[in-house]
C-alpha cells in the first residue's frame, strides 16, 4: 500500500495509518500523506489531521527517515506529547479568559452574560478560532487518559461555542459543526442552550408572545430567540407569503444595531415585539383577504406606507399577475405587470411611483429567492 500514488484518504473516518515496517524517503512520505488530507462532507462532518501509529519507531527521528531539508520537514507530523503540551496550554488559557464568564451564575443569567460579552464580532471571531484550535486537539488525543482532568473544562468552553453559534449565526448548524467526538460529548452529556431552536408551536401567536414576555428570560436571551424565531418564519413562509421579507430585512436591521451596541438591549427587544406584532396583524389581514398571497404582499406593504386605496392598487396587481405569470422569468411579462403597477399607484395619488413599483418588485424577487 506504501509505493502508490500520492494519494490521500478522502473520507473522514479514514484517518488513522498503523506503520508497523521501516520505510524512508519517498515511501514514508507517501505513507504519511494516506491521513494527512483535510476533508469536509455535505453533513458537515470534518477531518482536520490524520493519525499516525508508529510500531518502529521512525518518528524517533523524522529528518533522518525522510530526505529533505530539515526546514520542509518541520511541522509535517508531531508527537503526542506536543499536542497534549500545547492543549493543556490551550485550556489554560480558557480558564483564565472564557470560563469565568458567568461562573456561578443560574444558567440563564450566564447565557445573558456570554451573550453580553461576545457581542463584538471580532471578541467572537477570536473565541471561535481559539476553540476550533482545541477542538482539533480534542479530536487527535480523545480518548487518551489524559484527558480526564481537563474534560469538564472542555465542555464548559463547548458550551460557550455552542450558545454563540446558535445565536450569532443564524444560517449555521450548530450540531454539525462539531467534530465526531465533540459531537459525542455534546450529544453525551445534552448540551442545550437556552437559546432554542424554533419549533412549530413557537409561531408568533399571541400566546407564544405572551409565554415569551413571562418566561423570566433574560432580555438579552429573549432577544435572541424573537429573532431566531422570526427567521425562521421568513424562511420557511417567505416564499408563499412575500410580505414577510421586509419583516425579515427589519429584524436583521435590529440584530445588526443590538451586535454593534447602536441599541440597547432592550431597545432591540422592543422592535422586535413590534415585528412580531405586525407580523400577527398581517396574519389576520391575510385570513379575511380574498387576494392571493402576491397580490395580498401589495397590499400589505402600501398599507404600512400609508398608501390610500392599498386594496384596489393590489387588487388590479393581481390581475396583472394573473394575466402575465411569468413575469419573474420573462422581461416582457415584468414589463406588462410594471405599467399596470404605474398606473394603479398614479390612480392612487402616490407620488414616486417608480421607486414604490421597485420595492414592491425588491420585495416579490426577495421572497422567490
């Protein structure tokens, strides 16, 4: 299997090579590169550095097995030994930096505080590649008995990953991120923060707002999960009903003030119950409506301009709609509905009828994409 081709291993659970017969120079280079190959698949699992056992004793002096400049050698494999040094140093360093952040806290008063803490984008940057970093060497050394008397401090430091990423990161899975053994620990010892994942029930009813407002979460947590909630609504419901991606482009607007600290905590809080509150009042405008759901999106974005007659400028975009639909595929169609858009907003004394016609046309092509 040595004398091959320069291959590399590309899958990640094929990372450990066992070299258990002398070898040298080309040979041994080709055989460390079976692991060496980073790789990713379409679920997220990685492998970062492949594993080897040596049974002869070759790394005992690397420079002299392969025949190389000694500087094109370095760093190609380290020893056990280094990586547990330099995670020791690594956890070290989180014990001082990270850990005592809301230590001794009741969970969701320590969930408020990492939140606080990490608001700045460039403090959590520098958290997330401290942590990727030591959990690469978590991944090499588990199960390795030394391990043990850093393991609890190790999940602490998960648990901070895994409250930021929930809620800073919006598009990312937490879950997946992780490498297989970190995955293991997390799923092992149920990691869950108290920023949730929005299910079904936690739809933007009135109930569900309500049961928000008493739960006793801190503000700062509540922030976080209105606004994963209400993302999570635009994007399972914004491509039937396009007037929730301006609701969607003002929450992002209020996550954006609340991480450069433009608002307060509880500033962004209150916009956000005001989207949520929108959002049910649109709602309940839809049920009455007879419009169908493009033309009912006309409607509901004049209405919130202040437009008068909303309803009848709507009710002729839907025929034009009707008329031409194929207008997000065909520029004679979008023209049609364009012209038919002019002259309803004109009958309707609105003023800058082309910048009004390119939002609506902004919003519809936001909800299809």
């Amino acid at each position: 299997m040595t004398e091959k081709l320069l291959t590399g291993f590309d899958a990640p659970i094929l990372y450990c090579i066992y070299l258990d017969k002398p070898m040298r120079d080309h040979v041994l280079l080709q055989a460390i590169a079976r692991v060496n190959r980073p790789y990713e698949d379409t679920e997220g699992r990685r492998k970062t550095a492949g594993f080897i056992l040596d049974f002869v004793g070759i790394f005992d002096n690397l420079e002299r097995a392969l025949a190389f400049d000694s500087e094109d050698v370095s760093g190609v494999v380290e020893g056990i030994d280094v990586l547990k040094a330099h995670f020791a140093e690594l956890i070290a360093r989180g014990k001082e930096e990270y850990l005592p952040i809301g230590a001794g806290m009741e969970e969701d008063k320590a969930a408020e505080a990492v939140l606080e803490h990490f608001r700045d984008q460039e403090e959590r940057e520098g958290f997330y590649a401290f942590y990727r970093e030591l959990e690469e060497l978590y991944e090499i050394l588990s199960p390795d008995p030394f391990l043990r008397d850093h393991v609890d401090d190790y999940e602490g430091l998960t648990r901070i990953y895994y409250l930021l990423r929930a809620a800073y990161e919006p598009s990312v899975s937490v879950d997946r991120g992780f490498l297989r053994k970190t995955a293991d620990l997390v799923k092992k010892h149920t990691i869950t923060p108290v920023i949730f994942e929005p299910k079904d029930e936690h739809d933007l009813t009135p109930e569900t707002l309500e049961r928000l407002a008493k739960q006793g979460d801190p503000d700062t947590v509540r922030v976080f999960n209105l606004l994963k909630t209400i993302r999570k609504i635009v994007e399972e419901k914004g491509v039937q009903l396009p007037y929730l991606v301006p609701i969607g482009e003002r929450a992002e607007a209020v996550a954006e003030a609340f991480e450069e600290r433009q608002d307060t905590t509880q500033e962004a809080l209150r916009k956000l119950y005001e989207l949520a509150e929108e959002y049910e009042r649109a709602e309940e405008d839809r049920k009455k409506s007879d419009l169908p759901d493009e033309a009912f999106a006309v409607f509901w974005y004049l209405k919130s301009e202040g437009v008068a007659g909303a309803e009848k400028v709507a009710r002729e975009a839907s025929a034009a709609f009707s008329e031409h639909p194929y207008w997000r595929q065909s520029e004679s169609h979008e023209r049609e509905v364009r012209t038919a858009l002019y002259k309803a907003l004109l009958s309707a004394g609105v003023k800058n009828v082309v910048k009004q016609t390119n939002d609506l046309f902004t919003m519809l092509r936001g909800a299809s994409s």
